[in-house]
C-alpha cells in the first residue's frame, strides 16, 4: 500500500504543513548558492525504515538535492552507522531535515520494536501481526515499517476482511439469537473470496463459532492456560490468533501455546521514535 504516490502525498502534506510560507530561517542566513552534504547517523541501533520516505522529503524540497540510500529497508545497523548520505543546496537540505528525520526515526522505531518481538518468538513458527490502531493517516508507513521488521500485516483496513469483534456479537445475539446461525448466515452472503474472523473471550464460545465454519478465531485476553485450552478445542479447525495483553516480557510464552499468529497492537501504537540525526557538513562557496 506504501506507493510512490502514497509516499509523495503524504510526505508532501508534512512539507507543507513544517513550512507553508518557506523557511524563513535558512532563507535570512544561509546564502543561496551554498551546497551541503549531510549523512543520516544511528545515534543507536536498530533496524531500518522508511529509506525512500527519507529521500522522497529532499527531492520534493528541491530536485537538485541527491540522497543516497546506503542501507535497505529491514537491515539491521549499530550505533554511529551512517544510513544514508544527502548533499545539495543547502537551504533545501535544512528545510526537508525535520519532515526527513521524523518519518525515518518513526519508521525505524517501529520496524526495531518488531524485530524484536519476532526475535523473541523465533523458532516457534509463530507470526507477528499489527493491528489497526495505527496513527490516522500514516496506516501504510507504519505497515510497512512492520513488515521491514519481519512482522506480518493484519487486514489493512475494514474493506479488506470480515471480522466480528465482541460488540459486533452482542448486536448480533441480542434477543437470543445463535451466534452460529448468524456467523452462517453471514457466510452463506460472503463471496468465495472474503475471509472471516471471529473474536472471542470465552473458551465456551469457541464450538459455537467454530460450527459456523470461520476461518479464522481470535482468543483476545486470554490467560496462558486457556489458550492451551483453546487452541486443543480447536484442533486445527481455523487458524487461531492470539490478542490483548501481549508484551516483549509475555509474547515467547504466548507463542509456546501453539497459537498461530499473535497480534500486537504496540508495535505501532506504543513504538519509540528510534534516534537518528542529519550531520551536515557545510561547502565553502
């Protein structure tokens, strides 16, 4: 979903919104004809984001500016590495430094805090998934930022899948209605294509949502030993997907429950913006 359009749109909106009449401050001290070369440095290390973010704020600033990525996307890098290196005029190079910095160290504090999370389930064949609760607006950044951490996308947005939540069910069932004729019958008018979820918080929930046939059973906030339990009463029917109370300190045990994904809402939502800074080094005229 992160296009070069989507890149351009939004990195655009940010420009104009840091400097929507210019940047008085480079245009009253810095001469118009100085150049000047900068490098992105890790202040720390981490994993890497969010590279042709970066270079896309320079090159709407002014095309004359030249940056080049040294680093990919999802590599990881030490303390003091320099990622990407940026020279041309030098009032647009200290005009798009902000709007530059603030998506790579965003997306690069995501794309670290997920490695880590898939670092902390390795082995178990497990997947790490986000969540919708992203930031409006910067949806796909933050995606992609996941997927640069070797973490897995979740449906992008409501348009993309079905999934009945608690209050959905209570709509639902509301007057005694079953929850498996209902699930049924919301599959009988999905096409073959559309994929369902369902989100439970009980273990005698689960036979009846599975006999509607779903595809997919979302145990949120349950404790280590009902998921046990759950993920033995599904026995393979539907993928099973582990939420709530998920943490870098509770995710390995989570996993060793056999649960198929877990979703973790903090890995957009609760990431650190990573620390990262433009070096400038100013030409003589």
């Amino acid at each position: 979903m992160l296009t070069p359009a989507h890149i351009e749109r939004v990195v655009g909106a940010a420009l104009e919104e840091d400097a929507p009449w210019g940047d008085l401050t480079s245009e009253y001290l810095i001469p118009e004809n100085t150049t000047a070369h900068a490098d992105l440095v890790a202040r720390e290390p981490g994993v890497f984001s969010g590279g042709e973010v970066f270079a896309t704020a320079f090159r709407l600033t002014d095309p004359r500016v030249v940056v080049q990525l040294t680093v990919d996307d999802g590599a990881r890098f030490a303390a003091g590495a320099v990622l990407a290196s940026v020279s041309g005029p030098a009032r647009a190079v200290l005009t798009a430094e902000r709007i530059g910095l603030n998506f790579a160290q965003r997306m690069s504090g995501i794309a670290s805090l997920t490695r880590a999370y898939v670092d902390a389930v390795a082995h178990t064949g497990v997947r790490i998934a986000d969540t919708r609760k992203t930031t409006p607006g910067l949806r796909a950044f933050e995606r992609a930022a996941v997927r640069a951490g070797g973490g897995r996308n979740h449906r992008y947005s409501l348009s993309d899948a079905v999934m009945a939540k608690d209050n959905h069910l209570a709509i639902l069932t509301r007057g005694g209605a079953s929850i498996t004729d209902a699930l049924a019958a919301a599959m009988e008018r999905l096409p073959h294509t559309s994929h369902l979820e369902v989100e439970v918080d009980r273990l005698d929930q689960i036979e009846p949502v599975l006999a509607a046939g779903i595809g997919t059973i979302m145990l949120d906030n349950f404790s280590l030993e009902d998921l046990r339990a759950g993920v033995a009463q599904v026995a393979g029917r539907a993928t099973v997907e582990a939420s709530g109370g998920v943490s870098l300190d509770t995710v390995r045990a989570i996993a060793e429950t056999g649960v198929d994904v877990i979703s973790v809402g903090a890995l957009t939502h609760s990431a650190r913006a990573l620390d990262l800074g433009l070096d400038i080094r100013i030409d003589a005229d």
